[in-house]
C-alpha cells in the first residue's frame, strides 16, 4: 500500500523479542453491550461508493485514516458534505445521523503519503440527542500493550465487529504493528486499549500487513493520532474560517 524506507520496511518485518504474548479472539460480531460500551465507533459513508471506520472523539468530531477521504476511482478528495458518520450503526440503525461539515487530513499527506501521516479528522453536524460519549484519545501504546480492535469491515458492513485480546508488538514513531487483523473497509478502525475510566483510542488501522489476494486480509497497521490531533483541529478551524 505504501512506498516504504528500508527501515519502515525492517520494522514492519521483525517484531522485537521480549513482547509479552496476547491471545487474540478471533474477530466477530458484537454483543449488545459490546455495541452500547462502543458505540462511539460508527461506520463512515463515503458519498455511496463505500465506507470506512470512524470513531467519535468529541462531540463533533470523528477520526479516521486520511485515504479513506480520497475517491479511489479519481483520487478525487470526497467533500466533507459527502460524508456520513454513522455511530453505533448495527443493523440499519445508528445512535446518530452526523454528517460532514468539514474534513482534514494532516498536511502533506497527498503530497507523499505514508503510513505515520494517514490521518484525517471530520467536522460533524451539531450533537445529535441519542449521540454516544466520545472515545477520549490516549497518548501512547507501548509494545506489549492489550489492544481491541472495533470495525465495518467488508464482509461485515451491516454491526460492528471486535476483536480483543490483540496487542502492539512494536512501535516506530507513531507506528504501531499488531496482532489485530485487517481486512478491506477496516481503514479507519480504532485500536481501543481499556483505561481506568473507559475506554481510550491509542491507534487508527490503515493498512493490512502481508496481505495477499484474493483476502486482502493481513497483521493490522495503525497509526497512533494523539501528537497529529492539534495540527488538524487548526487546519479545521482554518477551513471553516476561510468560509
């Protein structure tokens, strides 16, 4: 998926040795109380040709990885009014309706997109009432740390699919290879470490590791957000200013 340096390419390669071991689940569909703990996490409609994964942070804003905002037929970028977050969707219904109002990725990623970089954050409608409490953003996850992975994968678009028991087994800057797996329509997905008051956002998958047709399915790559967080938040605010 991306053009890597030797030394990107050494550390998706080799996980260190010394990690403490998790036990993954295997993926699946959500428990009710999976779907109300996590239903900050929501399935992102992109202008009817797809979708990825996106998580509430706050009130009016959802994360998710940057190419999912880029149209793959015309590498186009979808206007924010084209986007549509739809936390807790299960089954044809969602805790909220919130749509796009503006959307930015962090600067220079179209230029020379890599993996640390694939990061995009939306402004979405007003709080809706029914809205979940957002999945506050952690600042870090250590090689060793227990992560769940939480998604709208292709082959499951319609409720939300978890799979615990995964963990960080290196870190590269903001680089973090995992044990979760990936597959199409995970781009996006949070990895949720369980902190003392909830849940906490440390990472944002985007991309597959070793995956090979016809699957597409691999080791899952994410990004972790909490130093990017500050610089797109201005870049929206510039945006909406500039209106």
């Amino acid at each position: 998926m991306y053009l890597a340096s030797r030394l990107l390419a050494a550390f998706l390669a080799v996980a260190p040795l010394g990690v403490p071991s998790a036990s993954a689940e295997a993926r699946g569909l959500s428990s009710e109380a999976q779907a109300q703990r996590y239903a900050a996490v929501g399935r992102l409609n992109l202008g009817g040709q797809g979708h990825c994964t996106a998580t509430l942070i706050a009130p009016d804003l959802a994360l998710t990885a940057a190419h999912c905002l880029v149209n793959p037929r015309t590498g186009a970028i979808w206007r924010a009014e084209r986007l549509t977050f739809l936390p807790g969707w299960r089954m044809g219904e969602a805790a909220a309706v919130l749509r796009g109002r503006a959307a930015a990725m962090v600067e220079g990623f179209l230029d020379m997109p890599g993996p640390s970089e694939d990061l995009a954050l939306i402004r979405v409608t007003e709080r809706a009432e029914g809205a979940p409490s957002p999945i506050p953003v952690a600042g870090t996850a250590s090689p060793g740390t227990v992560v769940s992975a939480l998604s709208y994968g292709r082959d499951r678009g319609e409720a939300l699919s978890v799979q615990s028991g995964c963990a960080v087994v290196a870190r590269q800057g903001r680089l973090l290879r995992t044990t979760c797996d990936a597959l199409p329509g995970i781009s996006g997905a949070p990895l949720i470490q369980e902190g003392v008051d909830g849940p906490e956002l440390v990472g944002v998958i985007v991309a597959a590791m070793g995956a090979e047709a016809p699957a597409l399915q691999g080791a899952a790559l994410a990004v972790a957000p909490a130093d990017l967080l500050p610089a797109l938040r201005r870049r929206l605010d510039a945006q909406e200013a500039a209106r």
